[in-house]
C-alpha cells in the first residue's frame, strides 16, 4: 500500500520534472547560453587570469574560490562531525576485541605491488591538474583511497598508528589555512580576496600549492571517515 | 536522468533500510550531476584543456566546476549520514526504519 502510494508520487514528480526538462534548450549545440556568458570569458583569458590552462581547474582555483573554500569548509566540517560523533561513542565503550579478519594473500600482495604507482598516479593528478585533466580533488581522492586500501592490508590499527596525532591535526586543516592565506594575500597585495600576483609563473606555483593542500585535506579527510567508520564498526 | 532522480526518490520513499535509502540519495544526486554536466557538452566539441592541442569548441567549464563542488559535499552528506547509521545500530540495535519505532514505543510513556 505505501508503496504504491510512493510509486505513484514518484511517477507524478517524474511527469512533472520531464515536462520541464524536455523545455530545456538541446545540449550539444555550441550557441546554447550555458556556452555563451561567462563560460566565453573564462574560455578567453582564463589561462592568464588564473594561472592554469585546465579551465576547470581555473574556475574552481581563482574565479570561484570561494565557492571552493566553501567546500573544503563542508568536507572539513563533516570531518569534524564525523570525528565527534565516534568520539562520543568511544566513552562508552572504550576497547573491542581483536578479531580482525586477515586478508587474502593474493590481495594483500596485489595492494602491496601496487602501492607506489597508485601513489605516484595520485601525485601526478594533484601536480599536473592544473595543465591535465585532474586536480586537487581528485588526486586526493585517489590517495586517500590508497591508504584506505593500505589500511584494509595492514589493519586499521597499524595504519592509525603511522599516523600521529600532530600530523593529522595539520594534513586535515591544511587545506582551509592554505586557501585562507591565499585569500588574505590577495586581499594584502592586490586589495581584493584571492587576487593573484602579475607574474604568471607567480600564479602557477600559487595554484599548485593550494591543489597540494586541497588534495592533502581531501586525502586525510576521507582517511579520517574510514578510521572513525572503523573504530564504530567494532563496536 | 528524471528517470535515474525518480528511481532514487522510489528509493528514499519506499526503502527502510537507511543504508538503503543512502544509496537511493546517492542515485539522486547521480542524476542532478549527469544532468548538469550534459548541459556543459557541445557535440564534437573538446574537454576545456588550453595549450594541448585541442580545438575551439570548448565544453563549458563552469559545468564541470560546479559538480566537482557538488560531488565533494555529496560525499561528505553521505560519510556523515553512515556514521549517524552506525551510531543508530549501536544505541537502538537495528537500522530498519519500521523496527526503530517499534523500540521507540516504550519510551514516550516516562516523558
């Protein structure tokens, strides 16, 4: 009975929202007004302006950074929640049993092999996405995908205990102090928030460095979800 | 994508699994993102990449921006909201929506 009451809902909802799709203009046609605005602009002299030839590195770094600082705000704040809510619960119940299930060995060596490239692929993202497609953010991901698997081979334990404390307290916020300093630099030096230097070789390094940051903060944030994920599942 | 945002809001609604209904916002917000980024394209047009080579007819980068963004916050929503899950199972002991109520019952009576 609910379901077919939500069945119905759901169809009505999906009739509507096709009506005011199909009213959409074609994708695909160059002309179209997502291509012809501020897009144009950005296509014009973006390389320039924001030191980055992937435009979409240009966009999401320099014209709307603070949509992006907006961001590493969100992923930081999630942390933070993350982080307090299994605080709260590891007052209760403080240790779990050591019954951690070993991986298979032919897992366990792939992951082991793999390691360096996966790394080294993460790093590549992360410096080059500013020319190639990738970025901060991806690269990140990547990595921190990387020591999740770590952490799946070698224990959770072992990983957490690679990790200490002081350095997770600087990885995980070093991406909001790096886009806060740039943006206070431009605001210092150019008299508004995230203006970047005239050199072009200046605004370059600028970009790399917050892609380092941002793909840092977005590594360990996604270690610290899979830790705290884990600490909760042995509960 | 309505019919991708429809089967994940058939989800969310019918599902009482809450991991289930995750997935089913997880399905939703697939659906927002391809349809933003659809409406980026240009047919036989290249990725926004200058100094490679590539030709004129740029796909729109503020597209792609603007889902990398959303990607990110979903991501967050979605490791926050299994965490919340988590803690849900270990203080009610189950993550099935017509059981918690179920529990929930002999409580309302001492308040």
């Amino acid at each position: 009975m609910r379901n077919a009451l939500a069945l119905v809902v759901v169809i009505v909802l999906a009739g509507l929202m096709m009506a005011g799709v199909s009213q959409l203009p074609p994708p695909g046609s160059p002309d179209g007004a997502v291509h012809r605005h501020v897009a144009a602009h950005y296509i014009d002299g973006g390389k320039e302006a924001a030191g980055a030839p992937n435009l979409v590195t240009a966009v999401l770094l320099n014209y709307r950074a603070l949509d992006t600082y907006g961001e590493v705000v969100v992923i930081f704040a999630a942390l933070l929640a993350v982080l307090a809510v299994g605080l709260a619960g590891h007052s209760r119940g403080p240790q779990r049993g050591a019954d951690e299930l070993p991986v298979s060995p032919v897992v366990d060596l792939v992951i082991r092999l793999l390691a360096p490239f996966i790394a080294l692929f993460a790093l590549f993202m992360i410096l080059e996405g500013h020319v190639l497609p990738g970025g901060g953010f991806q690269g990140g991901v990547v990595l921190g995908a990387l020591m999740i698997l770590l952490g799946l081979v070698l224990g959770p334990r072992r990983l957490r205990r690679m990790l200490p404390t002081p350095a997770l307290f600087w990885t995980r916020s070093v991406a909001l102090l790096a886009f806060a300093l740039v943006a206070v630099a431009g605001l210092a030096l150019a008299g508004w928030l995230f203006a970047l230097p005239e050199q072009y070789w200046l605004r370059e390094l600028i970009i790399v460095g917050l892609e380092l940051a941002i793909g840092i903060g977005a590594a360990f944030a996604l270690v610290g979800f899979y830790l705290s994920l884990e600490a909760d599942r042995h509960r | 994508m309505v019919i991708l945002f429809a089967i994940g809001l058939y989800v969310v609604l019918t599902k009482q699994n809450l991991v289930k209904k995750i997935i089913g916002l997880n399905i939703m917000e697939t659906a927002v993102f391809g349809l933003i980024v659809t409406s980026g394209m240009v047919t036989g047009g290249s990725p926004p990449l200058l100094g490679q080579g590539l030709e004129p007819p740029y796909a729109s980068p503020i597209a792609h921006a603007l889902v990398l963004t959303g990607i990110v916050v979903a991501l967050s929503v979605t490791a926050l909201a299994l965490v919340l899950i988590i803690r849900v199972k270990a203080e009610c002991g189950s993550i099935e929506l017509d059981e918690l109520q179920v529990d929930l019952q002999p409580l309302e009576p001492d308040q």
